[in-house]
C-alpha cells in the first residue's frame, strides 16, 4: 500500500496548476518528464487498484495483451504532436491527459508487464525504440513547426531527446541478448 500512496502523492503533485504549468512550458519537460512521470504514478497507484478490481482484471487482461495494447495506444496516442499542442489549449484534453497517462497506461502497464513472456516484453521494447527513432527523426527534420506552442529549437531538442532515448534502448536491447540475467539471481 506504501506504493499506492507514493504514486497517489505524485499524482497530486503534478496536479498541482503551477507544477503543470512549469512542466508544459518546456517541450522536453511536457513530453520526457511529465507523461512518463504521470504513467509511473499510475504504475505505483495500481497495486490498490489491482487488489480493488481483482476479478477484472484477471478476467479481462489474464495474458497481459489487452492491457499492454491499451498501454501502447495511449502512448502512441500521446506522442503525436497535435495531441501536445491540445493538450495545451483544449482543457478536456488537458483533463484526458491526467486520466489516461496513469489509469489507461501506467494500471495496465503494471498489470500486463508481469504477465508477458520475455519475448513479448521485447517486442513491446523494439517497437518503442523504432517509435522514438521516428518521432526523434520527425521532430529533427521536419521542415514546419510542428507544435503551435513550442519554439522550432525546442521541437529539435524533443527530437534528439527521442533519439537518445531510441539509442539508450537498442544499447539494453543488444545487453540482453548478451548477457543471460538469469546467471546473476
């Protein structure tokens, strides 16, 4: 329950207008800090929420898939530039934002990761990493702006951001497939 707790007290912090503000005014921040953050609040809430919806979810997601589909269509979701700039300027998406990062990603991510079988963890890992390595390739090269609210140099810095992230994931990736983690338990 002291999970719970943690993921509802960060939850609430990021609620908090001048914390969300701060965090939205910097695209980086907006995309790389506060939505992940937002889905690691949902992460550590679930433990309450899996023990209050037992049956569902054992019903509902008893393989992982459901729930880790779910997951990737509201990150993908929230990747698309146009979902950034509304999430800015219509406050239902806004209010959608605070909902379905960490009740329709970071629950069913937490309920779905344990269930997959290594092969499917990796699969989820490698589309993630081809997907940041496009959105870091869009973000760079696109010759528009893409997001009304943000500078043209803030969308290149997102865009390297997806790029490192991209180059961090493909170095865990070829570290796995290496190094058995099973010998060192």
């Amino acid at each position: 329950m002291n999970q719970s707790f943690y993921g509802l007290l960060l939850f609430v912090f990021l609620l908090i207008p001048p914390v969300a503000s701060f965090m939205e005014s910097i695209m980086i921040i907006h995309m790389h800090m506060q939505m992940p953050m937002l889905v690691i609040s949902g992460f550590l809430m679930a433990q309450f929420i899996l023990k209050l919806f037992q049956r569902f979810f054992e019903k509902w997601n008893s393989n992982g898939v459901p729930g880790i589909l779910l997951f990737v269509i509201i990150m993908v979701y929230w990747m698309l530039p146009r979902t950034m700039d509304e999430a800015l300027t219509v406050p239902a998406v806004e209010v959608f934002k605070f909902i379905s990062l960490p009740f329709l990603a970071g629950v069913p991510l937490r309920d779905s990761w344990k269930k997959l079988s290594s092969k499917g963890k990796t699969t989820i890992i490698i589309l993630f990493t081809l997907l940041f390595i496009g959105e870091g390739a869009l973000y760079i090269w696109s010759p528009v702006q893409l997001c009304n609210n943000y500078l043209v140099m803030e969308q290149l810095t997102l865009g390297w951001g997806f790029m490192t992230t991209a180059i961090c994931m493909i170095i865990y990736l070829v570290y796995t497939y290496f190094v058995d983690p099973s010998e060192y338990v």
